[in-house]
C-alpha cells in the first residue's frame, strides 16, 4: 500500500461515488471540511486502484485539466 496518496472518496448528493486524489493533505482537507459541512459523508482512502476498487467518478485533483473541469458544487 502507498500511503503517501491522499485520496478522498464521498458520497455525493446525485447518489455517485466519487473519489478525489489530490498532491497534498491541505488541499483534501479543505475538500472533506466543504464535504461534511454540506451534510455529506466522506472518508480518506489509503490507495486505489482503477482495476480493483469501484467509483462512479475518479479525479486526479493533482492534474490541472481536472481541476479545471471538477467542481465540488455540482456534487454537493
């Protein structure tokens, strides 16, 4: 397991299962605090895999195209 990764899954308010992999721990913090002030539940994942664990939406928050096109709004 690679427990540098700071990963994110919630489940958001449209019914998906959404998971958020960001490049630091302050960044996935200000997301599950905006996550569980809107009444939502959140956890922090150690890894994931594409191959073997399951979401309905996977972003790369590290990469600036899906920041660009993620946002936590339409989710919540």
């Amino acid at each position: 397991m690679n427990s540098d990764r700071k990963i994110l899954q919630f489940s958001a308010a449209t019914g998906f299962l959404v998971v958020l992999e960001f490049g630091n721990i302050e960044e996935m913090k200000e997301y599950e605090d905006k996550i569980t002030h809107a009444g939502l539940k959140c956890k922090t994942l150690e890894n994931f895999s594409f191959n073997f664990d399951q979401a309905d939406l996977f972003m790369d928050m590290r990469s600036p195209d899906c920041r660009a096109q993620f946002d936590l709004e339409d989710w919540i």
